[in-house]
C-alpha cells in the first residue's frame, strides 16, 4: 500500500545528517557528496565555499536556509550525475531558478541547484511549429528576443520577465499579466525532459500514456482511487495554481501529465530540456486607461470587461503612484484618469478597427469614473512599468519596510471587489498596511505589507495575520497562490483550501516520483511551519544587527527581487546602470543582490563571520563599480556603493591601506600639489610617460599597469586667468545688472581643474554667451569623492565641511553655482547629506549647485545651437543617471536637432576602480557591454559626448575616438 504523507505543518526539529556540521561547515552527507563529486571531475559545478552558500541563502521571501552545496551543472547530464550523487548520499536538492521566489520556494539545508549560469542556452527555435526548445536556465528575456526574431513570442509574461529562467516559470506554472490572453505557463508546453533520483529520464507530452512509464501508471491509478476529490476539488478557477494541479490528470482531459507538471516547484523532478510553445502578437494593440475612487470599485468592473477578451487586466491604486512620483519624479508618471484606484487593460486583434470599436465599448461599460485609450506605445508602456516595479517599489514606500509574506492569493474575479474590501479591514485589525496591485482580471492580487518582522512578537503578530488571511480567501473559494507557487510560506496553509483526502493525495504523489522526499523538502508536502526560517526574526538580535541597527536595515532593504541580475545582452543599450560588474560577470556575487546577501550575513554572524573584515565581504565587494546604478534602477533604492564605503572604512579604521587608497582616494591631493607648483606638473607628465617610470609608479601606487594615466593640466594658469576669481558673496550680489542674468560661480572640482582637457574654459565661454558672469573660485572646494569611494569617510567629513565653508555662502546669498564633474556634483545630492546629516548648509549648497544643463534651461531666453545633421553618441556618466538624473541633459540635446544615441551602463572606469590592480579585465568588460559597441557604431563624423571625467579618459584610453563635454559641445 502507498504510503501518504501530509502536508500538516511539522513542529518537530529536522533530522538529518545534514543538521550536524563539521569543521568545514556542512553535515557529513554533504562533505561526503563534495568528496564524490570531485572524484568524477565535478568540482567546478559543486561548491561548498562560504560566500557561494551565502549568496543562495535566500531568494525573494522572507526565508533563510543556508544550504550545505551549490551545484551549477554544465550540461545537462552534469545536471543528472548531481541528482544521482545527492540520492546516493541522502542530500536534499532545490532547484532554484533566478531566484526571484517569493514564497520560499528556492531556499533549502541541502544542495542549491541553479542552472541559470550555464543551462541557459536556446536550443532550437522552429517558426513552422512554433516552438523553442530551451535549457531549464534560460531567461524569459533572453528567449523573447530571440523569437522576437521570427515573428513570435513566448506567451506568459511575468513582470520579472528580464530575469526569470523559463525552468523557474514552469516550476510555478507562472502566468504574468497576460495570462488573460496567453494563459499560464502550463498551457504553453508542448514537451518536458524530466529527470528523476533514480535515474530516470522521461519525456513528458500532452499525449503522454500511463502505458509509457511505470511511474505514470502508478500516477493513473492513484488519480482512478480520487476521481471524487480531484473534480471537487481541483481546477474550480482559472488561478487556483496551490498544490499539484491534479484536474490535468483527469481522464476526461487526457491524462495531461505535462501540464500537471508545471506548478510542481522542483518537488517531483530535475528539468533538464523544455520545448515550449510560441504565439504570434495579434498586430493590433491598444491600452485603455480606467480610473475609479478606489481600488475595490476598480475590482468590482472586472465582469464587465472580461467579456470584452482583454488580454490584460491589470489594478493598481494610488499608493504604488505615488511612490512612483516620490522616487523618480514628477514626470515619471504618465497622465492618468481621475481616480485613486486604477484599471489598465489591454486589448489586441486583427483589425485596428475592430480593436478600436471594442476598446469604446469598453469604456462605456466599465463604469469608470474616468477613462482614455493610450494610443502612444511609449506612454503604455511606462504605465506598464509601474506595473513592473510594484513589488520592489511598494517594499520601501510605508512607514516600516514591506514584505512579500503575504503574496499573490486570487479568487474568483467575481469576489475581488469584495474580497480587498475585507482584506482591508484585516489588515486594520492587525495594525499593518500594504499596498496591493495584480491581475485583476484573473483575480490575481499582489502586495507588499510592513510586518513588524523587527519587533520582539514580530514573527508571532505575522502568523497571525496570515492564517486569519488564509482563512479569508479560503472562505471565498480562493486559493493561497495564484501565480508563485506555494513554497515555504503557503504550504503549510493548504488544509485551510483543500480537505484532508486531498492532502494526502498530495503526500501520494510525492511518493511516487520521490520516495526519499530530497526533492524541495518542506514544499508542498510535509512543510515546515510558515513561521520557521524566517531571515529578519534570525538576525534582529545578532550583535552586530544590535550595534549597527541603520546599516542592517539599509541592507535588508533587498527584497531579492532581481532587477540587478537583469538579461542585458552586450550592446544592447536596452538596459540601466545597474549592475555593471554583473553584465561584464554573469557571477551572483557580482550584483547588489549577491552582494546584499551577504552582507546579510555578516551581520548575522553563524555563516561568516569576521564582521566588517571578513574575506568573502570583501571578495563580494571588490568589483562594485561604486556607480550608484542600484540607488536608482533598483526598486528598493539599494544603495551599494555607500555600503561598500561603509564596509571599507570599518575595515581599515586605525589600520594600514591598500596602496590605492592612499594614491587615488587622496588624488585630489597630489592633484593640488602637482599643478600649483611651477614646472611639476610638467616634470610628472615626463616622468609618468617614461616607459620604466611610469610602470613602476603605478605598480607603487596599486595602480594596474596597462593603464595610462591622464595628464595634469600645465596651463591651469592660463585658464583661469579667463575669469575673474569670486570675492565675498555680498560682494557678487550687487552685481546683476552687469549681464542679463547676473553672476555665476563656476566651481572647479579637483577633475576639471587638475587634469588636462577640462572643461572650464569652454564652460565660461558657455556662460557668458548665455548672459552670466562667471567667476571662479579663489579656494579649493573639494567634495570628497576620492575618500568615499576609498571608504575614508572622516577625510571625506573633513574634505565636504571645507568645501561648504567656501560654498554656502555664495549659495545662501542665491548666487548659481555650476558644477561640470556629474560625480563631484552628485556627492552634494546624495553622499553628503548623509555623511553629515546635522550641518544645515548641506541642503542650502545642493540645492543651489547645478548641472550646466540645469542651468541653461532655466535661463529665460537661452537657446541651444542648431545641430542638425550633426550625429551625438552620448555617455551620460553613471552617477549623472543614478542619482542627478539624465532628462535635462536628454531635453537640452533633443532640443539641438542632433540625431542622438544615448548609451545604457557604465564606462567600466568609474573612477579609481577602473586604475585599481585587479580590476582592469572588468573595466573594460564593462566598457565593452555598452559604449565601445555604440562608439563603433556611430558614424566616422559622430561626436561623443561625455562630462564625466572618467568616461572620457576610459574612451580615450580604449578607442581611437575622444570625448568632449557638454560645456565644449555647447562653446563650439
């Protein structure tokens, strides 16, 4: 007789050898499958390393398992041999996609399995039948532009699209905001390679017989002993992704045990191959823009519009907008219905008319307070974007941090209006607050509550709130997921929707396809209460979470959503900043993500240890650009680079430095040195050009040495002497009836002023014909970059105080300040405040220090040249994208006529990272990601424009083609 496990949350500890570490850190069945693994020649695809186990100890949920292993197979049969040695010796296996689980699902105390980094490989594209054919870890971007090719694509699309592995999506049978139009992952498959522990290998097919396999027809004859619970039970709606979807199973669906395999979550078997099916867009496309005063009267109009066949359906409400305007600014939010609550739908067909005529009707039928079609491609699809980022952004928009501990529940359409009404109260009840959005049309609903996970009775008050949750959506014949599978979180909620004969209908099927239950234990069947392993209860108390409580929260703010592991291909220009040292990679310690977690567990102390010294910190530090790329593009606002600077000065307080730091953090010091002392800077251009010198400089300095270094500016004199030098700040003040708009203090950063080819000639001739006065600055101003990004924070404290003692006045009289370094300006607006969060003239300065850009379009009567027919390949430096923000630079050149092409990413310079011994073959991987490919696409008369200091030296360095800057753009 089968034996049937339930999914009866357990109370009792685990046990398993994998429980009781040795010295190296893992249990003895783990050690001794790394010994195995390396005897077959597999010790590149199973690691057991420190920092390797860090970054896979948890994925998107509230979850904390730090697994024993990581396998990363090659090929597909690496993939099978793994399986095979983890059964041999008793190890649990998870199969983890990209990673973005919310629920817990690729988190577990054995062997990590991703195939993201090397089964990520189309295999076959066939336009007849409209199929690919894939490897498990290829991501759903990276397939869609491929198929994008022939005229298809891959039907569902979930907002990780940019990220998420086709193998993940099978595994949570996931759907995406289309699933209206294109259904979930499981109605677009036409074939499965599955392994099993035993070796096994089966080809699972819509038409698939129980005749094929001896473990099919185990399967058929448990289906005939449950035909009564599996009809009542299971396939009530089109959401109701909990548990094995055993209505696939049916015999009057044919037996579908391929679509019954998707939403399985790696419990029942490894995917080594899928061929899945493509669809052709319909070529007629339109978004209709429906407000409503709320969101639950949003939910109550989804009846009326199914009937129209939207392919999307998709709510959202003012909260997520807000938060939108806040972070991004006002511009970033297209223009939408009056309302608080919002519905966009999506309609498509052969015919424009058509579409058109039914895209009317839905108007008139919505009950809308207000409505419009959005016509523009480019407006739908930055609303569609706010869609996107809802689960990042909503994490940082309350009053505490917000988690995904309750996630994508759906009910039937009918109910959702009533079904969030209720919720509401709920979380009334419970004192917490969220904002929700999702696939209204499938009744699918998303959000981000503040748990109180960082108070004493935190993970008690969160069990509370989920199970009386459960019960709700329970009570409206809802299920506990609706697109993410259940995982950690939701398993142990599935009798609240299922009876006891189905639950152990479930622990049925696991015993057939993993008698020895090793795959993703603790999912589905036999879980784990939902409270246990949560991260933030694990850590709150920890010491160094105790001593740095501000550095442990910013940190935790990754929710592991993904945006920094994007699929970005190389010149591409699709992408942001962020994370360039990930693009130039592919390794998950290279992105914030990878770099959060473990920082995450430094601060918790069990698995690294070493605090702020620890090597594996360090090694996950080492190739951040310090670009700031995350303090924008990722939806919960990490910011790595202060953290790296963090980290750095902790490490080397009172401590001797790397060589480096001392060389280029203090640049701007031997900078002044050099060129205020007539002839040195002549005499160390000379110096650093000798072959043998120069070389040997470097190698002092930590410098690597293929890198030329640019040259110090011999006629600093010279151009200064253009301006006059600003006196007292009363003093300018009565000056604006001199020129049209009054003086103006060009402040020459340490870069422009220091370096050959600045800008601050042609910035003054800029100014001038523009009606200014300009003056320079009778004082050094400088504003720390070189010690931040260094991590010599108390010089940079010290470097900004003297730098506002020289500013403030001129800024706290109103006299315009330009600054031409992006960087250098970006400290003011970013890095400053908080370095000294108490000194009040900080905002007065950031606020009066400008771009040129900046300037200039605020200055009435001020017209840019007419550049038509001239071709611009522009750089905007990371830090000017990141944290100043491009889109006045972006109006200021769209106004000139030029024909532009602006380029994504970093310059792979940033800085001293780029000069730095160790870190030159990512320089220019990352220069070779974005701006080489787009320089050597420009025609031979392009000009490249670029103010940041390092992406012209990098171009300079890397190509035949130089850089100039906005200001020498503008003075030509």
């Amino acid at each position: 007789m089968t034996e049937l496990r339930t999914t009866e949350p357990r109370t009792g500890q685990r046990s398993s050898a994998l429980t009781a570490p040795e010295p190296n850190g893992i249990g003895s069945a783990a050690a001794e499958m790394l010994a195995a693994a390396q005897r077959r020649g597999l010790d590149d695809a199973v690691h057991a390393d420190t920092l390797t186990r860090a970054l896979y100890s948890s994925d998107a949920s509230l979850y904390r398992i730090v697994p024993q292993l990581v396998a990363r197979p090659r090929t597909a049969d690496e993939l099978v041999e793994i399986g095979l040695l983890a059964a041999e010796h008793g190890v649990p296996i998870t199969s983890r996609g990209a990673g973005t689980s919310i629920a817990g699902n690729a988190v577990g105390a054995g062997i990590i399995l991703n195939t993201s980094r090397h089964l990520n490989k189309i295999i076959d594209i066939d336009p007849e039948a409209r199929t690919a054919t894939v490897e498990p870890g290829i991501v759903h971007a990276a397939l869609q532009r491929e198929a994008t090719k022939v005229g298809l694509r891959f039907g569902p699309d979930p907002s990780s699209h940019t990220r998420c592995t086709v193998g993940g999506m099978i595994g949570n049978n996931a759907c995406g905001s289309r699933a209206l139009g294109y259904g979930r992952t499981s109605d677009n498959l036409a074939e499965l390679e599955v392994a099993t522990l035993d070796g096994g290998r089966h080809t699972l097919r819509p038409d698939s017989s129980p005749a094929d396999s001896p473990l099919f027809g185990s399967l058929e004859r448990l289906v005939h002993d449950r035909l009564a619970t599996i009809r009542t039970e299971f396939g009530t709606f089109g959401r109701q992704v909990s548990g094995y979807a055993m209505e696939n199973l049916l015999p009057e669906r044919g037996f579908d045990i391929l679509k019954f395999f998707a939403g399985t979550e790696g419990t029942l078997g490894m995917i080594t191959r899928a061929t899945v099916r493509l669809v052709a867009d319909a070529p007629s496309k339109i978004m209709i823009a429906l407000g409503y005063p709320s969101m639950p009267e949003a939910a109550d109009a989804v009846p009326a519009i199914l009937p129209y066949r939207p392919t999307a359906a998709e709510g959202l409400d003012s909260r997520i907008v807000d938060v939108v305007r806040r972070q991004q600014g006002e511009g970033s939010v297209p223009a939408l219905p009056r309302g608080a609550g919002w519905m966009l739908v999506e309609l498509t067909g052969e015919d424009d008319q058509e579409v058109r005529s039914r895209a009317q009707r839905v108007l008139a039928d919505s009950g809308c307070l207000d409505g419009f079609l959005v016509d523009d491609p480019a407006q739908a699809a930055r609303l569609w974007k706010i869609r996107e980022d809802g689960a990042g952004l909503a994490a940082v928009s309350l009053s505490r941090p917000a988690h995904a501990g309750w996630e994508d529940t759906a009910v039937p359409p009918e109910h959702l209006g009533s079904y969030l009404r209720r919720f509401d109260e709920l979380m009334g009840e419970h004192g917490v607050e969220g904002l929700p959005y999702g696939h209204f049309g499938d009744g699918c609903v998303h959000i981000r509550i503040d748990f109180p996970l960082w108070e004493d009775d935190g993970a008690a008050r969160y069990r509370r709130f989920v199970e009386e949750a459960a019960d709700l959506v329970a009570g409206y014949g809802g299920s506990m997921s609706g697109e993410h599978g259940d995982g950690r979180h939701r398993s142990a909620l599935l009798p609240k929707m299922y009876s006891p004969r189905a639950i152990e209908l479930f622990g049925a099927v696991k015993q057939i396809f993993d008698p020895k239950n090793l795959l993703n234990p603790g999912v589905l069947v036999d879980p784990a209460p939902l409270d246990a392993d949560l991260r933030i209860p694990q850590v709150r108390t920890r010491p160094l979470a105790m001593l740095e409580p501000h550095f442990t929260g910013e940190v935790h703010r990754c929710t592991g959503v993904g945006k920094c592991v994007a699929s970005n291909p190389a010149g591409s220009g699709t992408g942001g900043v962020m994370c360039p040292s990930f693009q130039a990679t592919g390794e998950e310690k290279d992105s914030t993500r990878g770099r959060s977690r473990v920082l995450e567990e430094m601060i918790n102390g069990t698995l690294i240890d070493g605090g702020w010294s620890s090597p594996q910190v360090h090694d996950a530090l080492d190739l951040c650009l310090s670009c700031k790329g995350c303090r924008r593009d990722c939806p919960t606002g990490i910011d790595m680079a202060a953290y790296k600077a963090e980290v750095l000065d902790r490490t080397y307080d009172g401590r001797l430095r790397p060589r480096a730091h001392y060389a280029l953090g203090w640049l701007p010091r031997w900078g002044r040195l050099i060129t205020r002392i007539p002839g040195l800077a002549r005499l160390a251009n000379l110096s650093l050009g000798l072959p043998g010198v120069g070389r040997l400089l470097k190698i002092i300095a930590g410098i690597d040495p293929r890198r030329s270094l640019p040259s110090f500016e011999t006629a600093a004199r010279q151009i200064r002497s253009r301006a006059a030098v600003a006196g007292p700040a009363r003093s300018l003040q009565g000056l604006g009836s001199v020129t049209k708009h009054g003086p103006v203090i060009i402040w020459t950063d340490s870069l422009s002023s220091q370096f050959a080819g600045g800008p601050i000639a042609s910035a003054i001739t800029v100014l001038r014909s523009a009606g200014y006065q300009p003056y320079l600055l009778g004082r050094d101003a400088c504003c720390g970059l070189t010690w931040i990004t260094t991590g010599q924070l108390d010089g940079a404290r010290r470097q900004l105080r003297h730098a506002l003692d020289v500013l403030a006045p001129y800024a706290e009289a109103g006299i315009p300040i330009v600054g031409l370094e992006p960087s250098c300006l970006a400290v003011w607006r970013s890095d400053a405040p908080e370095l000294l969060p108490d000194d009040h003239r900080v905002p007065t300065v950031a606020a009066q220090v400008s771009t040129l850009a900046e300037l200039l379009t605020g200055t009435e009567g001020w017209q840019p040249p007419d550049l038509t027919d001239v071709e611009l390949v522009v750089q905007p430096h990371c830090h000017h994208s990141s944290v100043i923000g491009w889109q006045t630079d972006a109006a200021l050149l769209a106004r000139t006529g030029a024909k532009i092409t602006t380029v994504g990413g970093c310059c792979g310079l940033a800085g001293n990272f780029g000069m730095e011994q160790g870190h030159y073959e990512v320089s220019l991987k990352v220069a070779e990601h974005d701006l080489l490919p787009a320089v050597r696409q420009a025609g031979p008369d392009a000009i490249v424009l670029a103010d940041g200091f390092s992406c012209r030296t990098q171009l300079a360095e890397l190509s035949d083609r130089s850089a100039i800057s906005l200001a020498d753009l503008l003075a030509r």
